[in-house]
C-alpha cells in the first residue's frame, strides 16, 4: 500500500487537490481511503471534501482498529476528530495514574469539561496516519495535510519526540525500578512512578510506528502550489524542509492554472507568469509539474471533481526513490570522509550546522533535524562544509585517537 501526503502553502487548495487525487486515484482501479486532518473539510454538507464527494453512498465502516470512514464518490473518507482523540487519550492519562493524583490531592477532570489544547490536531493526525496505513484491502492513502510549515512540523514530531523521551527517561533506568521505594526513604524525596515509564513506554511505541509510516518507502509528498511568485518563496522553503526530513517528493500540482492563448492581455499575462514558475519548480526540482485548470470559481460539486480528476498525470505513479544521505570514502584520496545531504534550492546562508557527541544538528532555515552520525563518522572530526550542486557536503577527518590504524 501507498501513502500520499498532499500540503502547500497556506490557501493553494490542499484539500481539493487532495480529493481531486483520490478521486483520479479511484478512476484507474486503486481502491483508495482519503483522510482528512482539518475538522473543517468532512464536518457536514457545506465542507469542501463532502460537497466534492458527494452524499455517503452507504453506512460508515471501520477500515481499521480505532479509524471509520465512510463511502462517497467511489472513495473512502475519514475523518480526524481531534477532540474525541485528546478528551479519550487524557482521559486514560488520568485512570493510568489515578494513585499518584491521587496522593496529590487532585480532582480527576471530566470529559465534558476538556477542551483540546494547541498541537492536538496533529497529534491526532498522527495517529490516524498510523491507523490507515495499517488499514487492509486498500491500495492508496492520500492524506490532507495542514499548510506546508505546518506539516513538516507534524511529520517531524515522532523522531523528535522519541529522542527527548529518550533523554528524559532514558530505558536502562528502568531496571531499578525495584530499588524506588528503598531510594525514596533514603533521599527523602518520591521516585518517579513506575506508570510515568510505562506511559513513556507507550508512547515511544506508538510514536515509532507513526514514524515507521512517515520514513517508509512508499510514502511521499505532493506539493500543492498556485504558480506565482506569492507561492514561490514558501514551495521552495518547504521543499528544503523535506529534503532535510528525507520525504520525498512524488510531484507539484500547479493548481488553479488559466488556459493559454487569451486575448485578453491581463489573462494572458497571467497565464504566462504561471508557466513561467511552473517551468522553473518543474527544472529545479526535477519532479513532474501537473498543471490542473481554474474552473472559473471555487470546486464545490461532484461535477467538479469528475472534471478535475480527469487531469492527465494527477493519479499518483511508483512513488520516487528516498534521498540517500552518502557517505562519500575519500581516505585514500585527500584523507578524509564526506556526507553528502542532498538539500536541493538550499542556499549558504540559512544553514548551520553543530555537532554533539553522535549527534549532528542541522538547520536549514526555519527547518531543524537533530540525527545520529555512522558509526564511521562517529570516530571523526568535523572539518569543514559546503553546498555545492544542490548537495552539503560535511568533511569529516579521522581522529588519530579513535581511527584503526592502517598497515
């Protein structure tokens, strides 16, 4: 099974393009399940994906354990009820750790008085990711992503978090657990609670199965853009922030295109200002470009995506190849290693780069990525970096110290 992201900057029309794409998906035989992670796109008849996709055509059913959907325009919709998901996940939280609260005198919150805080949506995003990508006899998930920022956050956040839950709570601790209540009556200080370790571990487990999805070879993005220089700066932001998390790109839709060839001059101007971005995302990128047309006024109908879905290119292909980060042997040449990332429309100015023990931590413009060095690299100094070629280059030289010597 496949799993397709589909963002873009803020206002580029994700979610059509992401129904339009499930929908042209359904046209060549894939049996496919679209989900939705903005509550406004599937909460009633006026949202966007159900007046796309039309009335259910039937009840809904659950494609897989915690997630339902419901059938409608020969596709399956779900929906992310963040609420549900935070109130029911807090909910636990508490039952887990009913003693300890309470010990500390704390009155238990009802379900009806919790409202989701900031960042609920996509943990609850996350998790049915997680979810459809587990969902069997289905061949496609096309997923509606926040705004490009936004989602490459969210995509970030299992690694991320399973790093500082490594940190703060590290396993190996765990094996004295036995030895807490001695510690505490020596110190005199409470121990953390065995439910905050096993809670860690819940959570590492979950987190590293969203993150087995987001890395997996079969998933990538499609970016979603209206050609102009308004998008141009923010596209080429994002794309650099996906190189850096290694998600690769199956294509760009130049939505809302207008046709060539117009005698008025303002429109022809501004056909000819889109085929002018859409070319260069097309050459810099070296992704297919698909340019889906302006229907004159917003998509709002099933007739509408029947006519858009038709698009030649829209229904995703083989999804490309993951960018390799390269450990390039120049010992026997100039003496040193070289680990090259590609960071393609990256430029010199918005990188940094600070190494921390075996860790690398590299920041491309509002993008950061903290990542474990080879085991090779590990025994190496770091010596010098350059972007050349779309690529930063990351010179590291052998630590006299710790590098085997050769005969």
């Amino acid at each position: 099974m496949r799993t397709l992201l589909v963002t873009g900057p803020g206002g580029a029309g994700r979610t059509t393009v992401a129904a339009v794409t499930a929908a042209a998906a359904a046209r060549a035989g894939k049996r496919v399940l679209l989900l939705s992670g903005d509550p406004a796109s599937c909460g009633g008849p006026a949202h966007p994906v159900t007046a796309l996709v039309g009335e259910p055509a039937g009840e809904a059913v659950e494609v897989a354990d915690g997630l339902t959907a419901v059938p409608a325009g020969g596709i399956l919709v779900a929906r992310v009820d963040s609420g549900g998901e935070f109130r029911a996940e807090l909910a636990a939280l508490q039952e887990r750790g009913s003693a300890l609260l309470g010990m500390l005198g704390s009155r238990p919150l009802g379900a009806e008085e919790l409202t989701e805080l900031p960042g609920a949506e996509q943990f609850a995003l996350l998790r049915a990711l997680r979810r459809a990508a587990a969902a069997p006899d289905t061949d496609l998930v096309v997923v509606d992503l926040p705004p490009l920022h936004q989602a490459l956050a969210a995509l970030a956040l299992p690694g991320q978090l399973r790093r500082y839950l490594a940190r703060l709570l590290p396993a190996e601790r765990q094996a004295a657990r036995a030895l807490r209540p001695v510690l505490a009556q020596l110190a005199g200080v409470p121990m953390p609670a065995q439910w905050l370790y096993e809670a860690a571990a819940r959570w590492d487990e979950e987190l590293a199965a969203v993150q087995r999805v987001v890395e997996a070879a079969t998933t990538s993005l499609r970016l979603v853009a209206e050609p102009g220089p308004a998008a141009d700066t923010a596209l080429r932001t994002g794309l650099v922030g996906a190189a850096l998390l290694q998600l690769p790109v199956d294509g760009i839709v130049a939505n809302r295109t207008v046709p060539q060839g117009s005698p008025d001059p303002w429109l022809a101007g501004l056909a000819a200002e889109q085929e002018k971005y859409a070319a260069q995302w097309a050459a810099d990128t070296g992704r297919p470009v698909v340019p889906l047309p302006h229907l004159g006024r917003a998509p709002r109908a099933p007739e509408d995506l029947a006519r858009l879905a038709g698009t030649p290119g829209l229904a995703p292909d083989a999804p490309p190849a993951p960018r390799d980060w390269a450990v390039e042997d120049r010992l026997a040449e100039d003496g040193v290693l070289v680990w090259a990332v590609p960071l393609p429309g990256a430029h010199k100015r918005d990188l940094d780069l600070v190494r921390r023990g075996d860790e690398l931590l590299i920041a491309a413009g509002p993008y950061r990525r903290i990542v474990s060095l080879p085991s090779a690299l590990r025994r190496c100094t770091v010596t010098g970096a350059a972007l050349t070629d779309g690529a930063l280059r990351i010179r590291f030289t052998p630590d006299p110290a710790l590098w085997p010597r050769r005969p």
